[in-house]
C-alpha cells in the first residue's frame, strides 16, 4: 500500500484565465476532445509509473475475485492502491476544465490505468458503455447548432513516451460523438470527412475527450510497454462504478487528508434529486 509515502503530485498549479477556460470548453465541446499538451512532471510521472508497477507485480490481484485490481490492461481503483493516483484527481489545470464542462458537483467515476505491452491493447474502435444519445437511419447526425450533452470524460495521460504511432496512442476522430452511432468502419472510420488524429507526445501529456467520440489505442507495435494514468470523470447524475459496486466501501485512508473538493471529487456529495 503505497499511502505510506507523501505525495508527488503538484499542487500548486494553477488554474487556466477564464477566458482560455471558455475557449478549451468551447473547442472540447465541438470536437470532443481537447488535447493539453506537458502538464506532469517527471517526478509525478514516475511515482504514477511506480504504482502501477506495485499492482501489476502483486500475483494475487490478477484474476477475478472480489477485490482484485486487474481486468485485462486495466488497473481498477487506482485511488486506493497509491495517494498519487488519488491527488492526481484534483489536479489542476484540468480539474478545473472538467468541472466547467461536467459541473462543480463532478466526481470521479472510475480510475482506471492502462499497462498495454506489445500487441496488446483496447485496438477496436468505439465509444464507452453504448451509444447515449442514438439517430435513426435516414438521419444523419445531430444537429451543429446543439450540444452533445457531455455526461463523461476520460482524462488520460501517458507515463511513457507515446511519440509515434507505434507505441499505440489513443486516437479519436473528431467530431464524431455528433454521429448519433458507433463508428462508420472497423478500420479508418471518418465522421464528415475527418479521419483519426493521434494524440501523441512524451511522457507527462495530458488530453481527454468525451465517451461519445470514437476512439481507440492504436496497436502497440514497439517492444516498449505503454503506461497510461488519469481519471474518468462524471456529472453527478452518473453513479460510481467501484467493483465491487453493491457494498463497495472507500477504504478510511484514502479519505485521510482529502479537503473538501476532493471529497466530492472522491464521491462526497449533499443530499439531493433522488438521495
Ligand atoms: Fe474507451
């Protein structure tokens, strides 16, 4: 359990002007993602990496008991194993950019890192869950002048170097969480005439998109495994998912600490609409 050490994870970073704010808030919306560029550093970086390593080496949270950390590259509740992983949730400046898009009652869904080594990977096209706001045949998409509602956000960032496609980048295609479907093609799927776009860059970037936008991690083609932290974001009409969901507890230390936007964050919320 690596709560024992103190956190590597910058906290005095600040905020975006709420002008830029408006801007990236716009730009996500129409696009669906929003790439930020270097935000950790190599410190917060390597503590993430360490901790990931803690839990893949751990033989026992491989398999499919209650309890276990692992479900094929995903490493689940990264918050619990490592206070990093937990910081990391109110970092800014996308805390921030999430809240604006999502509300100041957002929390975290889930928290999932990816370890993915040669040949293996989420390589398939698609969007998270299902298809949350579906078109019938004969309409084509939704219209430019709306809003996708955006419910979820995967906030992702590279551990290792990812600055070519070899080493199995995300991909998005832009625009296409207007589509009202899943993708167009298995392979090179486009949305309106634009194709994908590979989110790459060194250690340390940081991007997110919507759940709604297709979306992939290219093939892993390179000898080097790929390490992939961040944190999946919710409007607060979204439940939780923590396995193993009925009875789930946050364990006490993780809370230890915490102030109160990372609470909320954690999942600590007033009374309202239904509870
Ligand atoms: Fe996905």
């Amino acid at each position: 359990m690596s709560y024992t050490r103190s956190s590597s994870i910058d906290k005095t970073f600040a905020p975006y002007s709420p002008e830029r704010l408006a801007e990236i808030v716009e730009q996500f919306h129409r696009d669906g993602y929003y790439f930020l560029g270097p935000v950790l550093n190599e410190q917060e970086c390597f503590a993430l990496k360490a901790a990931m390593d803690e839990v893949y080496d751990r033989e026992e949270f491989h398999g499919d008991e209650e309890g276990d950390y692992i479900r094929g590259i995903s490493l689940l509740r990264m918050f619990e194993r490592d206070i990093n992983f937990r910081d990391l949730t109110a970092r800014e400046p996308f805390v921030s950019v999430v809240e604006a898009i999502l509300g100041n009652d957002c929390h975290i869904m889930s928290q999932n890192a990816l370890r993915n080594g040669p040949g293996e990977g989420v390589t398939g096209w698609h969007v998270d869950d299902r298809v949350l706001f579906p078109l019938p045949d004969g309409v084509e998409r939704h219209n430019p002048e709306i809003r996708v509602p955006c419910f979820v956000i995967n906030l992702l960032i590279p551990l290792t170097d990812v600055e070519e496609l070899e080493f199995g980048p995300t991909q998005v295609v832009p625009g296409s969480h207007y589509s009202g479907r899943g993708p167009n093609r298995p392979e090179n799927p486009s949305f309106e005439g634009r194709g994908p776009v590979s989110l790459t860059g060194k250690a340390g970037v940081a991007y997110m998109f919507h759940n709604q936008v297709w979306h992939r991690g290219h093939p892993n083609t390179s000898d080097r495994v790929r390490y992939l932290g961040g944190v999946t974001y919710s409007q607060r009409v979204v439940s939780q998912r923590f396995y193993p969901f009925l009875n789930y507890r946050m364990p006490e230390y993780v809370l230890e600490g915490a102030d109160e936007r990372l609470l909320r964050l954690l999942g600590k919320h007033k009374k309202g609409a239904y509870g």
